[in-house]
C-alpha cells in the first residue's frame, strides 16, 4: 500500500489514457518486484500541471519550451 | 494549524459543496479534539482527480469501475 | 480509496499511538459516511514535523509557541 | 533540485502568468541565495484549488470570502 | 523533470540504498521511456514513514502487521 | 492562507534554525507582495530527505555528490 504521487506538466494535449495506464502499472509491478509487496494495494496518483504553473530553474516550463523552439527553428 | 490534504477520486459529478464542507468540518473537529489545537487553523485541501489518472493495484479506477459494473449487471 | 495526508507539529512528545490510531479511524469513517466508500480502503498518513520546520505568517512555531509561553508568564 | 510545492486558492480570475513567474523566480533566487544551490534545478510547481476545497479551521475559503463581503458591506 | 513522490511504510529495518537506488531509477527510466522525456531531469523522493502512522482502512499497518503475524502463527 | 511545501536533501548536517527561518520568512514575504494575501496566514513546511532517498535522472544525489567529489579532486 504505497503512495506514489507524480506531478508532470500537461504537454502536448497531455497524457494518453494509455500511457498513464502503462506507467501506474509499470510502478506498481516495479514496487512490488524490489519489495514483496503492494501488487494489489499500491496507489498511484498523476497529476498534469499547467506548464505556466510548473518551472525549473526560476523559469516556467512554457518559458523553456519557447526557448527550445527558437533554437532549433534557426 | 496543521494541514490536511484530501486525494480522491472524482466520481458521480464530484463531490458536492456540502459533501466537502462536511468533510473539512468534519476532520478540523475531529483534530481539534484529539489534540487540543488546530480549531481555528487547520487547513484541510480536497482534490478531487480523475478516474483515468488514480489506480490501486496497477488498475486505474476507471477499469475497476467498469470491471464491477459488468460483475452487478451478470 | 482516498489518501489522506496529515501534517503536523510534533510538540509535547509527539502524537502517541492512541492519538494516531484515533485520527486516522475517525477520518476514515467520516469520509466513509460522507460519501460512502473508502472505508476499507482509505489511507491515512500522518507527518509530524519539526515545529522549526513549519511556520505560519512567516513565523517558525518555536517562536510562536516561546511568545505565547512569555505572554502566559506574565 | 530542491521541489517547491504551492497550493493556493484560485480567486479573482486565477493568479496571473506573470504572477506565478514572479513567485517561481522569487522562491528560486531565495533558495538559492540561502542554501547556495538550486539555482538552475529548483522546482517550483504551483497548484491553484477551487475555494469551495479549501478550508481553514473548518471554514471553506468560499464561505470565509462571503462573510468578509457581508461585514464590509455593512 | 516529473517530480515522483513515494510514500512506504518504513519496514523490516527499513529499505536499503539498493532497493532505493532500483526503484528510483527503474521509475525514471519507466517514465522517460513512455513519455520521451525526463531522462536526466526526473526528482524521485521516497518517505519512509512509521508503520504507527501509516492506517489503511482505519487501521494502522502496525495493527495490520500484528494481526498477520497472529493467523500465521496459528 | 497559502500552504507552501519545501522538499530538500539534507546536507552537510542540514539546514540551520536561522537558514529555516529566512527561507520561510522569505517565501511568505513573497507570497504577500505578490497576491496581497496570506502575510499573516501562509503556511510553510520544510522537509529535509536524505540524499539517499532523493534522486535526480535516476542518480542518487549521495552518488552524484560522489561523482562531484572525484571529479574535483582530480
């Protein structure tokens, strides 16, 4: 019965059904594997968060994403 | 002052404005109570998140739902 | 299966097990009849934190907790 | 790489892009400036609630707000 | 740079810096492999807390652990 | 009432009382000049994780601190 909580930006019309289903599982077997335990009881929790309310560094991610953007367009 | 944060998932259109004033209520009583303090400070945060994105066991709850729907119309 | 996270201040000694226990049943039930599931499931997790380590207003509790015992002595 | 978390209530309209720049900056430079690291790695994520979910010592923000508004119209 | 927080119970002496290192990076590597990104940024932080404050259902794992221990000794 | 929560690895016997207070202190001046709430009322938690327990890119910051050592040492 862990918690596990992942916070990530809400990119590219945002996570898949699938892809959150891939890693919830994929955590859930990875936990269980290394400790014995949690299979049928690990809860995993995503949370998509705006890329304006998300930033490394001092700078939003919708910051940096433009800036990587500028860069490879030259 | 101590702070409560609520994770749950969002089903049945959510749960209502009473349905969460109860439960702040509720939990800054209960604090207050057991440990003589908090009665005016406690804060209690609900987020209320997606099926998609909430899983126990590996299986997202929107998959668990759909799986016991399907067991009570057997 | 909500996860209710708690954190608090460890003063006096800390929470005892008694107090725990009770918090962590009596939250449960509450949500459990508020909205009625949850109550085999929900998690309850308790951090009891430093008071130098939490502060409201800009204030550490150590200090406020030594201003209100000046204020008591007077 | 310290990770910063703010949760507050979304009022007027939400916090401004530029707002929630000026506090993710803020808290980084701060950190940084304190600890002399996380500079370029802290993250800062900020999370805004509705006030119906957000309760201080057992008061939703929404019910608080309107009671202000009654006693300043008085 | 998802931050991933994982919550466990602190159990039989604790998880070793093995168990942490795997888990952490099996995460990562999870996450960057679905989503294509995270690699080298992911922040994964892993609480252990006290089996006394950590309830499920409303009951604490301690209590949990201890029953378990008494139908396998039967 | 903002609740602001700081994760950090603990280091070099931790963060001092005074460092603590000027992180809060700061944070919480922050949050009012910018929302024009929450002076009185913010909430500010700092947690200190092992470096153990604490990894960036799947890298361990004990192993990176390691890695850090040996390269200036060189």
């Amino acid at each position: 019965m862990p918690v596990i909580n992942v916070k990530m930006t809400h990119e590219d019309g945002g996570a898949t059904k699938e892809q959150k289903e891939k890693l919830s599982k994929g955590i859930t077997e990875l936990f269980a594997q290394i400790f014995n335990r949690g299979a049928s009881s690990a809860v995993v929790i995503i949370e998509e968060v705006s890329t304006d309310n998300y930033s490394v560094g001092g700078k939003s991610i919708t910051q940096i994403r433009n800036e990587e953007k500028k860069q490879t367009s030259i």
